[in-house]
C-alpha cells in the first residue's frame, strides 16, 4: 500500500507570479510524457515484470515519480496563485482559466487532457523496458525546452533537478533491460 | 510462504486499517480525545509489528524508511501481487 509524506522531495521554490509558465510546465504535469504518464506506466508495468528486481525498480521509479507529480503540481500552483486576471489572458491560459480557475487539472501545455492512450504496457518487459526509457528521454527532452522558456532562477533549480532525475531513471531502466535480455537468454537455454 | 509470516501480516493489515480508519475520522473531528488516544496505542502496536515482520521477513518500505540488515533484500520476491 502506499502511505503519503508530507513534504516534498525537493524543493519547489519560484520567484513571481508567472502564468505563462504554469501554462507551459502543465506539459509535465498531465502530458505525454510527464510525470502523471511516467507513474502509471511503470506502476501498471510493474505486475508483468519476470524478476524481483525489475518488480523493485518499477515500484520505486512510479513512486519517485509520484512525487515529482507534487512537486510540478506545487510549481503551478505557485506560480497561479497571485496572478491578475490580465496576466492569464496575456498568457493565453484564459480557456484554462474559464473551466479550472487557478485549480490543478490533468491537461498538457495546449490544454488536451490527460489520456491513457499516453502509455502502454505490452505484458512483453523488454518491450515495455524500452517503452519506459523512451519516455525518460522525452520527459528530459521536455524539461529542456521548459528550462529555456525562463529566466527564473529558483524555478531553474527545480526543472534541474526533475531532469536530472529522468537521465537517473533512464540509466537504471537500461539495466533492467539488460537483465531481463540475460534472464530470457539464460531460460531460453533450457 | 509460511504460516507466521501470514499471520503477521494479517495483524499489520487489521492494525493499520483501523489507523487509516482513525486518520479519516480525525480529519473532520480532531477535537475528539478517544480516537487520538486509540490511534497512539495502534501506532505503537503496528511499529513494534512491522519491527518485528522486517527483522523475519526483510523491509516493508523503501526510500529510507526501514533499515535493510545484511543484503538488499527490497527486490526479494514474492511482492504483494504474488501472494
Ligand atoms: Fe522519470
């Protein structure tokens, strides 16, 4: 079962206001590849996995990844929460604005709402091994992109950290990848 | 899986659903005295329990949360689904 800290795991820290970001940084909160995708892949994943290790790993990152949905969930709601009216409009977040006020909705950056078309989970782990590093790509590909849309430092350090994490992930996914292709190598002996 | 190990986890199971009972019930009505008074004694309870299924049976939790003695026995199977 799961039980739920309270507290982040990083700091989740902005220096202003800032609709036109919260607009952009919905991308990882319910995008393709954000973090809401990224726990529900590897959480839903992990039954099928063959090894008690990659059982672990897939546990572990859909929970790490649970908390980094909290703290891009902080991010927005910080940089929502004193803004004017007149800034939403400007950032072009009014259609947003209309059916969520400053609340946190499951959308990508364009508004689409979360879907679970986003992932997959083939019962094949090599297949799904591979799923989950391409995602760990794109999420890190995409704190890229957000990272250049501002000059904040402090929201800097956060984006930073968040892709920091997915290049960890990625490295680790690449080694269940291993043993599980050394797993069936080895049955398939038999 | 053996008997005790079972039985174990069958008490931390009772233990713990009273306390997310008395979470739930504490979060509309923290003024009242007896619930407190009864989540403290399963909260000791259920920490003396899980102690004890963590020393037999390897850790409950990851992330810093119980202490791993010997090997990393985390990745050990079986995991809840396979019970
Ligand atoms: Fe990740």
């Amino acid at each position: 079962m799961w039980i739920y800290e309270k507290k982040l795991e990083y700091p989740a820290k902005v220096s202003r206001p800032d609709a036109k970001m919260a607009k952009l940084l919905l991308a990882q909160y319910g995008g393709p590849d954000g973090e809401l995708s990224a726990a529900l892949r590897y959480l839903t994943q992990r039954y099928t996995m063959p090894t008690g290790k990659t059982k672990a790993l897939l546990t572990d990152i859909g929970t790490e990844e649970l908390a980094h949905l909290e703290i891009i969930a902080t991010l927005i709601y910080k940089l929502m929460k004193d803004v004017s009216l007149e800034e939403i409009k400007e950032a072009g977040a009014a259609g947003y604005y209309i059916h969520h006020d400053r609340a946190l909705y499951y959308t990508d950056a364009n508004g689409v709402p979360w879907t679970a078309a986003y992932i997959q989970s083939m019962g094949d782990p090599v297949t799904d091994l591979h799923e989950d590093m391409a995602a760990e790509q794109k999420a890190r590909t995409t704190y890229e992109h957000l990272i250049q849309m501002t000059d904040d430092p402090d929201l800097i350090d956060t984006l930073r950290f968040l892709r920091e994490r997915e290049v960890v992930h990625f490295q680790r996914f690449g080694e269940a990848l291993n043993l599980v292709q050394e797993h069936y190598a080895h049955r398939h002996v038999f | 899986m053996d008997r005790r190990r079972m039985e174990l986890l069958r008490q931390i199971q009772e233990l713990q659903f009273a306390a997310v009972e008395l979470t739930l019930f504490m979060d509309i009505h923290p003024e009242q005295k007896q619930p407190l008074a009864d989540y403290n004694r399963i909260a000791e309870h259920l920490r003396s329990l899980m102690d004890e299924y963590e020393k037999l049976y390897g850790p409950l939790m990851p992330f810093g949360q119980s202490t791993v003695e010997n090997r990393w026995s985390w990745t050990d199977e079986p995991w809840p689904w396979q019970l």
